[in-house]
C-alpha cells in the first residue's frame, strides 16, 4: 500500500477566489528557479518523500499537504486513492514562496521490486515512463483554467534516495540507500499573490495500477510576510494620525 501510494504520487493544488484576479504564473519548462531544474526539483521532491517518517500513521501522500519548504520552494503532496475519489486539502503558505506541483509522477529504484525494479539508469527510467505512459485523464488547471502539459512532462537522470528512516513510506529497512529515476508532470508555480488561489490535478492510472486515481484540490491561501503586516500597520496607524490631525484643524490641509 505504502509503494503504490509513494510510487504513484498524485497531487493538486488550488489558487483563485480571491477579490482580485488570482495571479499564479508557471516556470517555462526550460527553465530554472532556486537554482534548480524541473529534473532536479523533481529528485528532490522523492529524495524528501522518502526520507519522510510516517507520524502516528500520517504522511503528506496519506492525507495531502507539504512535505516541507525548500529554498523558498513548498513541495506539495497528495494522496492517490482509487479512480472516481476527490480529495480537497487546505494549506496556508507564507507570501514569497514558490509552489512545487506533481501532477503525477512515477519513480523506479534498485531496490524495489517488478514493475519498478531496474539495474540502471536505462531500465529504471523505461520503468517509469512505461507507467506513466498508461495513466490517463491527465490534466491541470489554475484558477478553472486549462494548463497544457504537454511540455511540463519530466525524466530525471539516475539519482540515489536515502538512507530512509524506520517507519518510511516504501517499506524499506531503515538505512536503505538506492539508485532511482522518475518520470512524471509537474508545474512550478511562480509565488502567488496575497490571497485565496486554486490549481486542481486529476489523473488515472492504468495497466497493472487501473483503478488507482485521484481528483485533487488544494485551496491555498497565501498570506503576507510578517514584515510586511507590521508596514502595513504602522501605515495604518499613521494615516489614522492624519484622519484624527485633519478633524481638529478643520481649515489646514495635510
């Protein structure tokens, strides 16, 4: 259960409903942020996945959420259930911070067993493309529009996960450290505005996972930094100064 919920990662996030326009601008697939390629977030979005202990019977794939920020970069997470199932997910994200979305992604390693074993890069990464290949209904939107993701489609080069904790998501003993390679979907959005936005994913599994699917949404508010809530007060003080000035000297001006 653990491996094809890790495996088979599935998430979404939602951005709108704000007062304003919802404004959620998405990395070009070229492109880098934080230093980082799609491929490279990518790897370490499963290299944190894995070093992630379940808590009390919990992880960011069980229930949704984050697994964490990372160089100003929150990576997202979500459950896979079965085909049909809709979760939604609330999350609060400081303003600033760039949004990290798989919309499905697959990874292979070593150490696991058919249909995701591989000896080497070659064939870890024909493993993950091949599932990924099957899966269906594929889709994106911000704020209820469409994404095309067609270019947003990834494969990583051979990278390595672990040590792994205890009680980690793949079943492994504890200090497993293998050679991996992934393949899946991904959006990077751009740092949101202050506010209410949404991005929703939905995807459908298929071969030997038909079945497995997921029709997630996150809501996402994003709030201000607390810098920028203690400007914002001091301006309100301050032109409450001003209010209360012009009120006893009805003849000056400011």
């Amino acid at each position: 259960m653990y491996r094809a919920t890790a495996s088979l990662l599935a998430v979404a996030v939602l951005l709108g409903g704000a007062s304003t326009p919802a404004r959620a601008d998405v990395l070009a697939p070229d492109g880098t942020y934080a230093g980082r390629t799609y491929d490279e977030w990518q790897m370490l979005s499963w290299q944190v996945a894995y070093a992630t202990p379940i808590v009390d019977g919990d992880h960011p794939y069980f229930s949704g959420g984050s697994l964490g920020t990372f160089d100003g970069v929150a990576l997202l997470a979500g459950p896979v259930g079965r085909v049909g199932d809709t979760f939604t997910i609330d999350l609060t994200i400081q303003q600033g911070v760039a949004l990290f979305v798989p919309i499905i992604g697959v990874s292979s390693s070593v150490w696991e067993a058919p249909p995701f074993h591989g000896d080497d890069e070659a064939s870890l990464r024909a493993n993950s493309e091949a599932i990924l290949d099957e899966a269906t209904g594929i889709l994106a939107e911000i704020d209820g529009v469409p994404v095309d993701i067609t270019p947003f489609r990834f494969v990583t080069s051979l990278f390595s996960w672990g040590p792994v904790p205890a009680d980690n998501i793949l079943g492994a003993p504890e200090g497993t450290v293998s050679d991996t390679a992934a393949a899946g979907y991904y959006l990077l959005v751009l740092p949101p505005s202050v506010g209410e936005h949404t991005i929703r994913v939905a995807a459908a599994f298929g071969g030997e996972f038909e079945g497995a699917g997921y029709d997630t949404t996150f809501r996402i508010r994003i709030v201000p930094e607390p810098a920028g809530i203690v400007i914002l007060a001091g301006g309100a003080i301050g032109l409450l100064g001003v209010a209360v000035m012009r009120r006893a000297r009805p003849g000056s001006r400011p």
